[in-house]
C-alpha cells in the first residue's frame, strides 16, 4: 500500500459504502484521519447514492432498517438512543421518526427528548432543552429537522392563544438555540414533523380564520412562505405532506376519498401532478421509488408494499410484516457525524 499514491487511495476509499469505511478506520492511522477529514466526509456524502429505510414499531417500539438500494428487501432491527427506557414509564409513549438529512436520522425516543444520529456510525447527540419557554400553555408544538449547506438544524414550533408562533432553531454546529417569531397561524389539528424538501419544512397549518394552508419554514432564510395547492383539490379539507422522488407530495383525504399530488417544479402551481396509487382503498401513504423508478414503495397500517409504476393492472405485494408501523424515513447512507 506504501507504492500506492495517496490521490488513488482517497479515490478509491471515496467509492466505498460506509459500513466499509467504518471498518477501515482501524487499518492505519493515516486512513483513520483520512476518512475522518470533514472534506473525504462531505465528498463522500455527495457522491454516494445508496438509500436506507428506517420505519419504527408500534408494538415492539424498535426500528427496522431496510437498504431499498439492493435487489431485495431484508430488515435489520436498528438501536436507537434510549431504546430500552423509551417505553419503561408506563406512558405508553412509542419512538417517532421526526425526519434526516445528510444521513442522520432525528428521533423521539420520550416525550420531548430528541437525539440525532447516524444509524450507520451509531453516534448520537441529544438535542438539549429549549432555554426559553414563549408560551407555556402550548402543548401541539411541531417538529422538524434539516440541513443547509453548512449547518444542520432542529426546529420547534409554538403556539400561543392568540395566531401568535415561536420557532425554536438548534444549530448543531453551534450547539446553541436561538427564537425566532412569527405570526399569522393557528394551532395544528394534527401533530407530525416537518416534511424536508428543497430546504425547506413543509406542514398543512390552519390561518387564523380557519382556511387550511401549505406552509414551508425555509432553512436558510428562516421564516414561513406559503405554497399554492392544486385547483383540484378544493373539495378536501383535510392533507398530509410528504416526498416522492424529491418532488414535495401531498396526500389528500375526506373519508374514504383520498387523492396523491406531487409538485415537480418546486414552488411552481402548474407543476402540481396528480399520481395514481394502486390499492389506495388499503389507506397507503408513498414512501420512495426502487429498481430506477419501476417501483414504489408504499405502506399502510400493517405491510410495506410494492407497487408496479408501469403497470396500472398490477397487485401490491407485501415485502415485509411490519406490525403496526408508527413512522417511516428514507435516508442516504453517510460518514456525517451528529457531534
């Protein structure tokens, strides 16, 4: 290896999946400062490709992992920070998914106790408490996770009495919070996190008045714009936020009426594309397409599925028996350190 250019080793190491990479940590310490180096790191992170799946149990309250870049699908049970006193209080509180970027993953492992991790590395790092409370009262506050290109951050968001909100945002590279103030929403009917795309958060927030909006708490600027939804969709009051193909998706429902939406121009009304789901009576919720967009993942209460993107006639097939499923999240496969 000594003959061996070190340009040609950094290339090489560069092509390998991090489960490797990980290992060859131990092979010299010059290879561990080199995969180390937070340039190999973030080289690593935009080149490499390789997707995981992450949903978390009901039942069990665990995580499975499923890498949705190999042929076939085989769960690995994950650990997750806190895992064995997550469900010991007797509350009956189950670990969430709050979201990932840059390969870390944001968990919910106790009511308002948040971790970040890298599934792969196994590191983590407790978000800290928020030093400040703007409204005591709040208790349907949101939660979101994403990065910029230089910083990751979580973010809370409260409500007071009045159309009155506070955002919380903890930098992890400052390891420090900072508020934000906002203004013009109500509090959510339903509590979910944040959805992540073209760094922004998306959520369906109500205005006060009562009209439900799609509403977006960019990253970078930090503060909410909102988004126009398709003319069709006028007939539904109710909608989730989602991703599929790295277009932002919305699921729309009124009983037992559901329709799928996704945005392919960012930002852009016209773009809006309704997109058929076979099975959709199953009440199943899009997850990531597989095999170079033949396929799309979905899941509904009990299965995650398979469904044939060029084929309308075709039947979904159960892959895997995830019991009672709580939260799902597609991450890219990264050396990104939480700390």
């Amino acid at each position: 290896m000594a003959t061996i250019p070190h340009e040609i080793i950094f290339e090489i190491l560069l092509r390998l999946p991090v489960k490797s990479l990980c290992r060859f940590k131990c092979v010299s310490s010059s290879w561990l400062a080199l995969i180390s180096d937070p340039q190999f790191v973030m080289l690593q992170l935009h080149r490499n490709k390789r997707r995981n799946l992450i949903l978390s149990n009901l039942s069990g309250n665990s995580a499975y992992n499923y890498s949705i870049d190999e042929e076939k699908l085989v769960s690995v049970e994950l650990d997750f920070p806190l895992e064995q006193d997550a469900n010991r209080d007797g509350s009956g509180y189950l670990a969430r998914i709050v979201g990932s970027c840059n390969g870390l993953v944001c968990t919910t492992p106790k009511p308002k106790i948040f971790f970040v991790l890298n599934p792969l590395t196994r590191e983590s790092k407790r978000i800290p408490d928020v030093p400040f409370e703007p409204f005591p009262r709040s208790s349907d506050d949101l939660y979101g996770f994403g990065c910029t290109a230089e910083d990751c951050k979580f973010i809370k968001v409260s409500f007071g009495l009045k159309p009155n909100m506070s955002v919380a945002i903890f930098s992890l590279r400052m390891n420090s919070w900072r508020r934000v103030l906002a203004s013009g929403y109500t509090r959510p009917l339903i509590n979910v996190p944040g959805t992540l795309t073209n760094g922004a958060l998306h959520w369906r927030l109500q205005k006060h008045g009562g009209d439900f909006v799609l509403a977006a708490f960019d990253l970078v600027e930090e503060r909410f714009k909102e988004f126009p939804l398709p003319d069709a969709s006028t007939s539904f009051r109710f909608f989730g936020t989602g991703v599929l193909g790295d277009c932002l998706c919305l699921q729309f429902f009124k009983g037992k009426m559901k329709e799928h939406w996704i945005m392919k121009e960012y930002g852009v009304k016209e773009s809006w594309t309704r997109v058929f789901i076979h099975q959709d009576p199953n009440n199943v919720w899009p997850l990531c397409l597989w095999k170079n967009s033949t396929k799309l993942l979905v899941i509904n209460r009990k299965n995650l599925l398979v469904c044939d993107c060029n084929n309308e006639g075709s039947e979904d097939v159960a892959v895997a028996d995830v019991p009672n499923w709580n939260s799902a999240c597609v991450y890219v496969e990264s050396l990104v350190s939480p700390n």
